[in-house]
C-alpha cells in the first residue's frame, strides 16, 4: 500500500479546536491506542479453524 500527499490532505487542514503549539508526531502519539496482542496464540487459533 502506498501513501501520498493527498491522503494526508485531511490531517494537515487548519482546525480551530487544535492546539497547534504541540508537534505532529507527538499529536498522533495522544490518539494511538497501544494493544497488546498475544500472536502466538492468535496464530495458533486462526490454525484451529482451518
């Protein structure tokens, strides 16, 4: 998958709410949701049901 310029479009818009003195990275770091995923057993779940 490929990203350009223009799926950015939207995030880079002026938004009035937007606290604009906090860097970019560390904005998207507030709205990221750590999961935590066990993948070994996900794995071995996913070979049961086939």
């Amino acid at each position: 998958m490929a990203l350009t310029s223009d799926d950015f479009r939207d995030l880079m818009a002026t938004d009035p709410d937007d606290d604009e003195t906090v860097p970019f990275g560390d904005a998207l770091a507030e709205l990221a949701v750590d999961a935590e995923m066990d993948f070994v057993e996900a794995v071995r779940d996913v070979r049961e049901r086939i």
